[in-house]
C-alpha cells in the first residue's frame, strides 16, 4: 500500500539572536520526543520543519504564511516569545490549523484565535501562586520589576493583585524595556526603597544578568529578598549563576529537580541527546507540545485535518515530566501543578536546582478564570 502523505509540523523558533537559547531548548525537546516516540504515528511520517524566526514578529508571520502555503504543514507550532505567537495567529484561524504555543506565556494570546492550543504556562499561573505565597513568609512590602510587554504586564497585574487581596502593599512597579535590557537604574531604584522583597519577570535567558547586578549591589545583604516566576532561575542558565543564586524562591510548572520517575528519565534522555545541557521549563513546553500533536494524530487515525486535530487535543490529559496536565477544552490552555521552589545546591552532583517545597495543584489560568 502507498505510504500516506508526511505529517508535517512547522516549528518557529527563535534560533539566533536575544532569545537563541529558547529556541535550542524547544528544538532540542521537539527531536527528543520524535527520538523516543518513533518517526511513524497513526501510518503518517512525522516531519519536522525548524524556521528561525530571529525573535521578529514580521518574520514569523512571512514563515508561518510559507510553511502553510507552500509546505502546506498540518501544524503550527513552538513560538518563544509573546509577538510571536500573536503575529501567527491569524494565519491559524483563516487556514483552520492548529498553534501549539510551546513557549509564549501572556495570559491572552488563547484568544487570538480559536486554533491555538497552549503548553507551556501563563504568566499569572506563576505570578499569583507566588503572591499567595509571600506575604505568609514575612513579605509585605514589595517592589514589582517586569520586562516591558505582554508576560510582564501579565506577571506585575496578577501578582499585585492577589498579594494585595492578601493584604500586602506593592509601593512602587519598575518596567524594563525588552530588547537589550540595563537592569542598573531600576535595580538602584528597589534598593533606595528597601522593600521586603522585589518580584521580578525577565523572559527565559535574562535572568543571570539580573542576579548578578543584584548581588553586586549588596541588596541580598540588605536584606531585600528576590522572588519572581520560574524565568528568573532558568535551569539553563542557573548553574552559571553559581551561588548568588541560592534562597532565591520562585513559583512554576517545571523545575529539572521535580522529583518523578518520568521527569527523571526525560532529564536524562535530554542530556544525553544534548552534550550535557539541562532541560528547562522551555523544553517542557515543546516537549508536551509534540505529545499533543501525536495524540492527536493517533486519535483521528492520521487522517484528521485542522478542526478534527484541535478537537481531539480539547480536554486531553496526562502525567507530564512536569507532573498531571490537562488541555483545558474550554480555553484550549494547560491546567497544571504550580511548584514552589527554592534555589539549592544538590551535594550529589554540586549542580543548583530549583527544589520544590509546594505545590498549588490543577491551577487553571487566573487570567481567564477571573472574567
Ligand atoms: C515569554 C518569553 C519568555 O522567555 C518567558 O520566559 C516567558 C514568556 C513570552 O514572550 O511570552
């Protein structure tokens, strides 16, 4: 019999440029799972096509509008930063085929179009469950410094809002521009006002530069306590970090120290495929992102098209690396365990990791469930 035609996902990723090393993270993740899972799902070869997007919106819609037209993809998939999953969502919704966000955290980008399915978190899901957390530990006063757009607006909203519902007090909130950022003059500004703690938002690979100007400006010693999401303490990045990192506590969905059996077989699958390199809360994303997508496959026998891929991915569920997760099918968002987390040195390996202490179970998107 004739084999049937490949199936083909088109990956966006940003592989050069600012944002490079979310892009290896989500590449990295995607190969792993065809590695482990096989090339053949449903009699349909699965085949990935990696576009850079170099982190430009423009860019990604130029390649998400070739990969539709001309590759005729049956998937649209990664995205690792906000404008970029926006600029693609119109493409989705008029050619009827699925995004999977593996990367893209703001709250809203599920509206965008009604064929965007989400696996990496939202911003709030960490923001809030952090603000729960901080004013029980001696946090009440505090300073909010987010990255300029979408998931930082996100992150400083939900945060002030639920620490201040717990009666906490945000005295003042620092935005810092996206591209090229100096953290100096803000973080001067946080040590002038000597709050409890300042929360922070950076995207994924921004973090190192932000703790070591906070340590070098003695504002640990100061006794200003640094919390933020699970961006700040990136595992990719956290063993460069070296101890200034450590105490640092934040609020996610992955952590490479989760301790599960299924987290520590995919840590040591990704590092063998890897030289090394440790899988962060990125290559989660695009990790479940490509379990979806052959889910799906296999649910409409390799033979569905746009609307019948979406509608078997709406309410899927499973056990995660990162723990149980369900594709919420109303908001078409992942409902999913937010850890928290305190910075550590594990004296097996001498590596940092994020150890989680808590847990706040199947939190669904606050953004939404608020409306
Ligand atoms: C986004 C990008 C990041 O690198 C991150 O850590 C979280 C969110 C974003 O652009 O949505």
């Amino acid at each position: 019999m004739a084999q049937e035609k490949p199936f083909k996902v088109g990956l966006l990723l940003p592989m050069t440029g600012q944002f490079a090393t979310t892009g290896r993270q989500l590449e990295a993740a995607a190969k792993l799972y065809v590695q482990e899972h096989g090339d053949v799902v449903a009699g349909r070869k699965v085949e990935l096509i990696v576009k850079d997007d170099t982190g430009v919106p423009d860019i990604s819609r130029r390649q998400a509008q070739e990969l539709l037209v001309k590759d005729k993809v049956d998937v649209l998939a990664g995205f690792g930063l906000t404008p970029l999953a926006l600029a693609a969502a119109p493409l989705a919704t008029q050619s009827k085929t699925p995004e999977i966000v593996m990367a893209a955290g703001t709250a809203s980008i599920t509206e965008a179009s009604p064929y965007i399915v989400r696996t990496s978190v939202t911003l709030p899901q960490g923001a809030a469950t952090m603000a729960k957390w901080a004013p029980e530990n001696g946090i009440k006063k505090v300073v909010t410094l987010v990255s300029d757009y979408g998931p930082g607006i996100d992150a400083e909203q939900s945060f002030i809002e639920e620490f201040k519902s717990k009666g906490g007090e945000v005295v003042e909130t620092l935005r810092v521009p996206l591209r090229n950022p100096d953290f100096s003059p803000f973080l001067q500004k946080v040590r002038d006002i000597q709050p409890d703690a300042v929360f922070v938002f950076v995207p994924s690979g921004a973090g190192a530069a932000l703790v070591k100007q906070f340590v070098e400006r003695g504002m640990d010693k100061a006794g200003i306590r640094l919390i933020g999401t699970g961006d700040l303490t990136d595992d990719d990045l956290l063993n460069g970090m070296g101890d200034d990192a450590l105490g640092i506590i934040t609020a996610y969905h992955y952590s490479a120290a989760h301790p599960s059996e299924a987290n520590k077989q995919f840590v040591d699958a990704f590092k063998k495929a890897n030289n090394g390199m440790r899988p962060n809360f990125m290559a989660i994303g695009a990790y479940d992102g490509m379990h979806v997508i052959y889910e799906a496959i296999k649910a409409t026998d390799g033979k569905g098209d746009g609307p019948a891929l979406l509608a078997a991915m709406k309410g899927l569920s499973y056990e995660s690396p990162r723990g149980p997760v369900t594709i919420d099918p109303e908001t078409r968002d992942i409902i999913q365990n937010i850890y928290l987390r305190e910075v550590k040195r594990d004296p097996a390996d001498g590596e940092l990791y994020n150890i989680e202490f808590d847990v706040a179970e199947a939190v669904k998107d606050p953004y939404k469930e608020a409306k």
